[in-house]
C-alpha cells in the first residue's frame, strides 16, 4: 500500500514540473490570458508584449497603458498595413475591449510596446508588469519571455486561440 502511494505522489511530481503556464488574471469583468514578450537582442532599446483580453461585463472597458521596471514606458500600440505598407502607432485613447469580445495583443497587430528597455529579455525568463484599464483599474501580470521570433506563447506548446497574424478580435 506504501509502494502504491509513493509511486502515486512521484507520477503527480512528474506530471506538476512540465512546462509552466501563467493562470488567467481578473481585473474586474476582464480576463487575461497568456501575457508573453519576445526575447530581444542584447542592446535593444525596445520590445513587444502579447497576450487576450476577454471583455466578460456588458460594458466596454479600455487598456490605457501600464508600467513594469523592464521598461521605461509602457504604451498600446498597432500595426496595420496602409497603402501597402506597414505603420505602426501609438493606440491614443486605449484599446477598447467591447463586452463579450477578445482582443488579440500579438505581433504584426495590437501590442504592447516596452520603450526604454532597461535589460535585455531572455528567452524563458518572466517580469512583471502593472496593465491599467480605465474602468477596471490596475492589474499585476506575469509575462514569460519567448524566443526572438515566436509568433506565440508556448504555453506548452499550444497556440493562443485565434492566433493566425493580424488583428484577431472576436
């Protein structure tokens, strides 16, 4: 019976050290989920952080900014082709999260733009960062350092739903 339970409690060990995943986080009616950031080259000034933002209220919330000690400022930005070129900008006023929509936080869309980068960031390492809503007020998010180009978080291997380029909004 001892055998039994330790061979139990040892496959459970095994099963709880694969690869870690960020739980959701709630700022209100707001769900985030699988904050990550790319790995930057060393010396780089800038970089980009992802994640979902699930609107489950039936009012609109927006994403106005937020602050982490990796960066100096902490801004909304998109990218969008026009005229067959690709710009990227500042979002002014925030990103709005509509009641019962997801909005996609990824690259080549809307993102998150680390300026003033006070470290390089590594694949696998993790930061913290403050996001602030402006009806839901301010959240504490973990954000797991990809690699240099993913176009997703591994999350063990599995992609971000709606992951596919651009800006995915449901």
């Amino acid at each position: 019976m001892i055998r039994k339970l330790w061979i139990l409690a040892v496959a459970l060990a095994a099963l709880m050290t694969g690869p870690a995943q960020a739980e959701d986080v709630m700022a209100g009616n707001l769900k985030i989920s699988a904050p990550w950031a790319r790995a930057t080259p060393k010396g780089a000034s800038v970089g980009g952080g992802y994640m979902a933002i699930t609107n489950t209220g039936n009012a609109p919330d927006r994403l106005i900014g937020g602050t982490t000690t990796v960066a100096g400022r902490f801004d909304v930005h998109e990218m969008k082709m026009e005229g067959g070129v690709m710009k990227m900008r500042p979002v002014s006023g925030g990103l709005e999260i509509k009641p019962g929509q997801t909005v996609q936080l990824e690259p080549s869309g809307y993102h998150l733009m680390l300026v003033g980068l006070t470290q390089q960031l590594k694949e696998g390492d993790h930061f913290k960062a403050t996001l602030e809503f402006a009806k839901a007020g301010k959240v504490d998010v973990d954000f797991t350092v990809e690699g240099i180009g993913a176009m997703h978080s591994s999350g063990g291997g599995k992609p971000m739903p709606g992951m596919g380029g651009g800006m995915n909004m449901k």
